[in-house]
C-alpha cells in the first residue's frame, strides 16, 4: 500500500505533483491546519505530514499521530513543532533551511530602503490627493553604517548586498570567526559596540533563551539616535513596547518588522506609529522560494517514506535504516557532548576539534561529527540541524577537525569534543556503556561518571568543604529535589568540577546564590 501524506498548509502545487509522481498518496487540505481539533481527529491515518507555519504540531496531535514517520516543514524555523514529542514517537522532523535565503535577505533590504525614504507613507499620502513633499525628509543609505546580529546564510546575503549599496556593514555573531568576517567583507564586533556604530540595525538570528529580548531597554538606550532597526527574523528578538518608547521619545528614527511576539498580530506595540513599516510575515512570501520550499520537502519526504532516506533532519542525522541501530546510542553522545560544550560557550568560536577511539572510530564518524557541531551550536542557532550543522560552521569560519585511532584506553569506545574559543579550549569526553546511555567521563582532564539529565547545572569550584552540604541546601531552600550529584577534583584541595541532575528548572536567582558560594568560581544551567 502507498504512504500517505497529509499536507495541511497552503504548500505550491509543485509539492502535490512530486508526491503523487513518486507514487505517494497525497491529501490536500491547506486549511486544516488552523483546526487543531479536526487535524488532530484525522492525523492517524498518515505517514507524513507537510506543512508550512500554519500547522501547530502539538503534543495533543502528535499522541494520534500512530502511523506518522515524517513531519516536513516547507521552511528553516520549526518552532511549530514540538520536536521533543515527536522524537519521543519516533518522528523524524526535516526542513528545509536554504530554500528561502535569498527571498528573505531582500525583503529586509526592502524594508531598509522604504524606512530610509517613508515610502509605504508617502505612498498613502500621495494617493489620498495631498502632494506633502516636504514631509517626508528621507535619509541616504550610501555611506551608512549596517550592524547585522546574525551573520548566517541569511545575514551573509543581506551584506553582499548592503556592499552593493555602499555601506560599511559591522557585525555581532559569536560564531563568526575573524577570518570569515574577513571573506565576507564584514567587521565583526561585539553587540555593545555594533549598537553604538550602527546606524541601522538588522536581525536574522533565530530566537534562543540566548536572543530573546536581545534588542530591550537597555540595549536600546545603547544606539546612537537615529538608528532605524529591520526585524525579518522572528518576532521576540526584539522588545517591542521598549522600541515603542523610544520611537515616541525620537531616539530611534524608525523601525521595519515582517515578524512579531505574537502571530498572526492583529495589535501590536509598534502599530499606529507614523515610523513604523509592518508586512504580515512576508520574508519568504516570493513565488520562486515557495517553489523551492515546496519541491525540496516533497523530495526529502519522498525519499524518507519510500527508501528510508534522511535529509536535512533536525532530530536525526543521514543515515541508513541498517545504519540506525548501532549508531543511535553514539549520535546521542555526541549531540549531547557538543550541547555540553555550546552551553558553555559564551565568546567568538574558533575551533572544534572531534575524536573517536576504540570501536566508535570504525563507524559512521562523519554522521556523529554532524551530531556533535549540531549540538555545539544549537544553543546559539537554533534552526541548525545535523546536516546543515557542518555548512553552518564552514559559513561562519569554525575549523571542524575529525581524529580516529583505533587503538581503544580505558574505554572500548571514547569520544572527545574540544572546543577552542578566543579566551579557551575546553573539551568534554562521553562513552556508551552496555546499558546504551551515554555518559561523561573526562572534563578537562577531571575523571567522572554522570549520565546526561534533562535539566543540570555545572559548577567549577575550589575543592573545600562545605560546598556540597551549603549547594544542597539553597537548592533545597527553593524546593529544587537533586536528582544525581557526581563531583570530580584533579587534585585534594584544587580544582574541582560538580555536575548535578535537578527536577525542573533552576531560577536565576537560586543560581545567583549558588554563584555567590566563596568555593564558586562559576555555575551555569544546561538543558539536554
């Protein structure tokens, strides 16, 4: 019997036919996905499932979707996908992450250009009958200074063709190396400094615990007056009533969003003011991008129902089915060795360094390589997946470096992630034990044993006593239960390192306690 595919948003045409020459069975409803009651009622009698943004895949859908093996998004953002659940269940997730750059890239140049010369208002004006020409006072963009927070497949585009207009383009990215910067003609800064050069300000980073709220108050009291800024990211990059304060004070001269908090927006902070030009989330609203969109996830869907092929997965890495069994344990390893190192990554990434000892360096490293880097950037970037992870890396001018040897130590088979940063180089070793759970078992040459929890928190402390019982105790003031407590120390009375399991997540203030304990030198959350 042919697999069958529900798509449930507004996909091209194009989609359709693939799926249909490929021998799938296709069910065309682009309305269904805005009844969550309805798509959840008939979702069990499909293997796939193709949508766009419309479509929320909640848990709720995702308990009766029995039959479902791929969930493909016609797009890069897949936040509405809960992609926990469907990894539970077994769901491969794919997108598609290049289909839209270039469409995305232009409309925030497009939206640069009518905010420097007010032209959705002037428009208005002109076809209400007033000839108001001393209105609206434009600005030239040659010569501008452009600050892009993001410089990824997307950002980069948008500075090649900020080049071409002429501007002087800076930008804030953590994981853009010097060298990179230097290839694509950019200067890289640090965000506080990009907000005091630049005179306008574009988003196209995807939105993190990291960049929620990147551009508030405080940041916006930062800028120089006049700035404009260009959202076409995601919406909670930026705080809206904030920036709404500071474009009725004139501190900042405009602003120009595609994308906003809440979706679709019927009211918005930032509506009403003369400043303001909105679009309804039209980023990747050209024909040529849907097409693109549309034929790759009909592609990738295709080859995953009928061969057992993965692409561009953002919860599993390409592989094979005869492949999958013995791999799996050690891309979670991996994935979850990089996600310890990314999580601990606050300054520019230079250098990732990636080796397999034992039996693990006779398997597939290529695939466990691209788990780890996705893991190492997830945290920052958090579309990225394990196939786009090594092009995202290369992009932004990361040295990805691969080492095997056969010859096994103390383990049958070892995995080490060494990350080298501006100011470190911190590596993080894991095994796979009988029992197929990945553990740690070496950080920065501190011996321990702990398995991978779904909420820890790291410490590096001074080995003296008193800080177990005095960390045990402010955790166990804020109703925090310690799940697992594994500490490690090089030598009595020197370095040490704590690694503990908590249940549920650990509040800022309670950390800030933590951090304040005189044996602390730091302590950081870490979410697997």
């Amino acid at each position: 019997m042919a697999p069958k595919v529900l798509i449930s948003d507004a996909l091209s045409p194009a989609a359709v036919q693939i799926f249909k020459d490929r021998g799938i069975e296709v069910d065309f409803q682009p309305n269904l996905g805005k009844d969550k009651e309805k798509l959840a009622a008939v979702i069990g009698g499909y293997e796939g499932l193709a949508i766009r943004s419309a479509t929320k895949v909640s848990p709720k859908i995702l308990a009766n979707a029995n039959k479902l093996k791929v969930i493909g998004r016609a797009g890069i953002g897949v936040d509405n996908v809960d992609i926990p659940a469907a990894t539970a269940k077994g769901i491969i997730v794919m997108n598609t992450p290049f289909g839209n750059s270039i469409t995305t890239a232009e409309h925030a140049i497009t939206l640069m250009l009518a905010l420097a010369r007010q032209i959705p208002q002037a428009d208005a004006s002109t076809q209400a009958g007033k000839w108001e020409k001393n209105r609206f006072m434009g600005v030239e963009i040659t010569g501008k200074t452009l600050g892009i927070v993001g410089c990824g497949n997307i950002g980069t585009i948008v500075a090649d063709r900020a080049h071409g207009l002429h501007m002087k383009v800076i930008a804030y990215d953590p994981f853009l190396s010097p060298d990179r910067a230097l290839d694509l003609g950019v200067e890289k800064v640090e965000f506080d400094e990009l907000l005091k050069r630049a005179d306008f300000i574009s988003f196209h980073t995807p939105l993190t615990e990291k960049t929620k709220n990147i551009l508030d108050a405080n940041a916006i009291n930062k800028t120089k007056k006049g700035v404009r800024i260009i959202n076409c990211a995601r919406g909670g990059l930026v705080d809206e009533a904030a920036l709404r304060v500071a474009l009725d004070s004139g501190h900042v001269a405009g602003a120009a969003f595609d994308v906003f908090s809440t979706e679709p927006a019927n009211e918005n902070p930032l509506f009403g003011h003369p400043n303001v030009v909105c679009t309804p989330h039209l980023g990747a609203a050209t024909s040529e991008a849907q097409e693109n969109v549309a034929l790759q996830v009909a592609e990738q869907m295709s080859d995953y129902l009928l061969r057992g092929a993965i692409s561009n997965a953002v919860n599993f890495p390409s592989i094979t089915a005869e492949e999958a069994p013995k791999l799996r344990p050690f891309i979670e390893l991996a994935e979850k060795l990089g996600s310890f190192a990314g999580q601990l990554t606050e300054t520019g990434l230079k250098s990732v360094r990636i080796s397999y000892e034992g039996a693990v360096s006779q398997m597939k490293t290529r695939a466990l390589t691209s788990s780890a880097v996705a893991g190492l950037l997830r945290p920052m970037l958090q579309d990225v997946n394990v196939v786009s992870a090594p092009h995202v890396a290369e992009q932004r001018g990361i040295m990805v470096e691969e080492v095997t040897r056969e010859a096994a130590g103390d383990y049958e088979s070892l995995i080490t992630v060494s990350v080298t940063t501006d100011r470190q180089t911190r590596w993080v070793s894991g095994t796979v034990f009988a029992d197929g759970r990945p553990r740690i078992v070496n950080i920065k040459g501190i011996r321990m044993d702990a398995e991978f929890g779904p909420s820890m928190v790291y410490v590096t402390n001074y080995d003296k006593p008193g800080f177990i019982g005095k960390f045990s105790s402010i955790l166990g003031d804020a109703d925090i239960n310690i799940a697992t407590f594994h500490v490690g120390r090089e030598a009595p009375g020197g370095n040490a390192i704590a690694l503990i399991e908590v249940d549920g997540d650990v509040p800022p203030e309670v950390l800030a306690k933590v951090q304040a304990l005189p044996q602390v030198q730091q302590a950081k959350p870490l979410k697997f």
